[in-house]
C-alpha cells in the first residue's frame, strides 16, 4: 500500500513538473507574440490585480506580507521621477523588452514635467504616488505634516494626468521606507496601499552601474521572488537596466505587472499563504495539520475529591495481606495505614474568651522619682561627653601656618648648609678651601717637570749671565 501511494505521488510530482515546463514554454511563446520586432524580449507574463483595502501594507522589508507571486516572477517599481533626462531611457529600455513596471512618481516632479507622467500612463505602466517633496525623514515629521505631503502628492499626479480629475491607482510608498503607525492608518483611511520592497539594488547610491547590476541579481537570487525598488532618476540604473533584464530572461525570470482592483476588474483569487514571501511547504506536517478548536465547556462544576477510603491500596484486606507477608519474612516492617500524603488536619476554632488576664495598666507605670533619676543621669552623662571634647580640642596643638611652615623649611636648609654637611670629617667649605690651595701649589711643580723634559727658551735665558 505504501509503495503504490509513493508511485502515485511520484506520478502526480512528474505530471506537474510536466505541466510547468510546458506553460513556460507557452509562456515564453506568448511573450514573444506580445513584444512584436523584439523575439527575444523578456516581456511581461501576467497581469496581478490586487486590493489595496485587503493588504494594505505589503513588503517583507518592513511588513509581513507582499504580493501572490509565484517563485521567479519579479515585480519591477521605479521611484522619484518623473525627471525627463533618465525617466525617458528608462521607458525606452522597457519597451525594447515589452516590460511593465510600476511608478511611484513625486508630485513636485509631476508639476514640473506633466508630459512625462502622462508617458508613463501611455506605456502602460502604473503610475503610484511618492508625496509631494519627498521628504527624507518623513516618519518624523509631524502628523499634520505628513498627511499634508500625501494629499498635495496625490493631486499634483492627478492634475498631470489630466483624466477628467480621475486619481492615479490607490498604490502609495513612503520616501526612503520611513514609516510610522501614523502615516500607516492615515495610508489605511484613504484606501491606499503601502508599498515597502522586498530587495533593493541600492541604486541611490555613490556607486557603479556594475554594483547595481549584481546586488539586484544576489539579492534576488537570494529570495527567488519579489518586488525590486529602482529609481528611474540615477544614470547609474539606466546603465545597469539592460544587463539586469537580459540576465532576467536568461535565468528564467518572469515579470508580473501589477494594478489596482476595480469594480470592472475584479482582484485575482489568492491563498492567505501566497501573500507571503516564503510559505510553509506542504510536505511540513504543520502546515497541513487543522488548527486546535477553541472548546466552550458546557459545566464547569468541579468534581469531588476521592475520599481514602475509596483507594485500593487502602483496602483493610490488602493491607492485612501484606502486612502478614512482611511479618512471614521476618522483617517485622508493618506497610503504613495511611495516605503518604499529609491530610488535611481539623482545625478546632479557638474559644472567643481571652485565655490570659490582661495586664493592668498600672504595670508598665514608672515611678516618678525613678524617671527623673534617670533623665537627670542621662543630662550629666551628656555634660560630661562635652566637657571632654572642649578640653581635648583645646590642648590639641595649633596647626603652623603656610607662612610659619615656609621658614621653618628655609631655616633647615641655611643650617645645613652651614655646617651639618661634611668632606672627609670637615665642614665642605673648608674642604673646598683646602683642595683650592692644594691645586696652586702643584701648578709650579708640574710647569718645572715640564720643562726639564722639553728644554726650550727658559731654560736658555737661565743658562745666559744676567746683564751687568
């Protein structure tokens, strides 16, 4: 029976495999049908319609849910624009690959370029909301504030739309991801739907278009679905868009373009568990297993205890029965007649009459003479501890002054100076006096040695008679 249910699950996982592969292939088949000129576009593979009232905040950067994507497809959102001199490549890189993308345009940018959020609409995209200044620390901004920079944002991309005032689709993303519980509900009032990411490629960045290009593919690579944040204003994405939608074809990765449910396009049909970015597999028990019901008792009397009587162990035959086999084996240990547990004890209530007399008042009395004997020890106990402290401190010799200090150091060092220093058993200056007098005398001494040893014009002149 096992065996035959592993072939069966086998056969049902091979048929499946089969079915993947050929609605890839159709799919594949398809896009290029889509994408006319461009046969090896990327395209796009299917369209997701969504309720923003259902899944109001969406992005496992931040949130716990993002969009039903399958494994391999791949949301694309662009952020800041429109902004002409990059916003227009990055729509044209798009079209070549008959890509569909989602826009988070700024209202300040909107006003200053009407034309390119109508380009956007005309393409095909979605176009989605990103404030009207895009603050960068909006979260800390105050509510009033925040809710201000909503609204203007929303109108300045309705104005340049131009539909008859119709309000671009209710997606909305909060500049540089700063949330906070306050714009969230505010988001959540107005029907819209906050859209956080689930990997970026960090293109706001001081960095290469080759950097963009591989922290996109490794991060996406590392989470195998889900919503890559781009700005369509940097250089630096319009170099790295090509190679990442060329590398997405070549992977197998497929692009889903996601819009707004109306009341003419329902929301596609989803499972709780697609809205998350990795849901529990189906072969974990857990996940499959019912959840505990939430039992509501009908009694809640509870029952009586047993009395220990109505133990078996207790049983006066039993215990007979045993206690004869201990006395036959000579060990004389009677088993215990009652519970190993402590019962509960009756507890008499004490009679309401006092037990002990009470004490007369007149016992803890002190008589008043004692009283005053012993508050006048206490008085000349504490005289006598005073008048001790004023004759310690008054015979406590006085502390020298720094003045008096100074010259009793100086005083010391003139003394020392003067005679307590000795050479050779006599005063240093004396020994000073006598080695100066001790070099003069050897002065002629050496100067004759000198000269009997180089005979010169002194010992010429000695030589010479003197002059008459």
């Amino acid at each position: 029976m096992a065996g035959n249910v592993w072939v069966g699950v086998r056969t049902r996982r091979w048929a499946a495999m089969v079915l993947a592969v050929a609605a890839g292939a159709a799919s594949e088949a398809a896009l290029a049908a889509d994408c006319p000129g461009h046969p090896d576009a990327l395209g796009t593979s299917r369209t997701l319609v969504v309720d923003p009232k259902e899944h109001p905040l969406i992005g496992t950067m931040q949130y716990r849910e993002t969009l039903p994507l399958e494994d391999g497809e791949v949301v694309l959102t662009f952020d800041d624009g429109p902004l002409p001199r990059n916003s227009n490549q990055i729509l044209d890189i798009l079209a070549s690959q008959c890509v569909k993308a989602t826009f988070f345009l700024v209202g300040r940018q909107a006003q200053a370029n009407p034309e390119g959020v109508r380009k956007v609409r005309d393409a095909g995209h979605t176009v989605a909301t990103h404030t009207q200044n895009h603050p960068s620390s909006m979260h800390r901004l105050p509510i009033d504030r925040a809710k201000q920079e909503i609204d203007d944002g929303i109108a300045s991309v309705t104005a340049a739309l131009g539909d008859d005032g119709a309000a671009p689709p209710p997606f909305f993303r909060i500049p540089g991801l700063a949330r906070n519980d306050g714009i969230e509900e505010y988001a959540a009032a107005k029907g819209l739907q906050v859209w956080s990411a689930d990997f970026l490629a960090d293109d706001w960045r001081h960095v290469s278009s080759a950097r963009v290009y591989d922290l996109a593919m490794q991060r996406l690579t590392a989470n195998g679905k889900g919503i890559l944040l781009l700005h369509d204003i940097q250089p630096r994405t319009v170099a790295a868009l090509p190679r990442i939608l060329q590398e997405l074809k070549k992977r197998g990765y497929r692009i889903v373009h996601v819009v707004a449910a109306t009341a003419e396009q329902p929301a596609t049909p989803s499972e709780p568990q697609q809205w998350q970015l990795h849901p529990p597999s189906e072969n974990v028990a857990t996940s499959r297993w019912p959840k505990l019901p939430n039992f509501v008792f009908a009694e809640t009397e509870m029952l009586a205890a047993p009395q220990l009587t109505e133990s078996w162990w207790n049983d006066s035959a039993i215990l007979a029965q045993s206690f004869g086999r201990a006395r036959r084996g000579g060990r004389n240990v009677p088993l215990p007649r009652e519970a190993p547990w402590p019962g509960q004890p009756e507890i008499t209530l004490a009679s309401a009459d006092p037990t002990l007399p009470v004490p007369a008042p007149g016992v803890f009395e002190v008589a008043e003479g004692l009283r005053r004997a012993m508050q006048d020890f206490s008085s000349a106990a504490r005289r006598a501890e005073q008048a001790a402290a004023i004759k310690a401190e008054a015979e406590r010799p006085a502390k020298p002054t720094r003045a008096e200090a100074r010259q009793t150091r100086r005083a010391a060092v003139a003394s020392a100076s003067r005679g307590k220093r000795t050479v050779a058993g006599r005063p240093v200056q004396q020994a000073r006096s006598a080695a100066r007098a001790g070099r003069t005398a050897a002065k002629p001494v050496i100067s004759d040695k000198k000269n009997a040893r180089r005979p010169g014009r002194h010992q010429e002149a000695l030589l010479q008679p003197a002059p008459g």
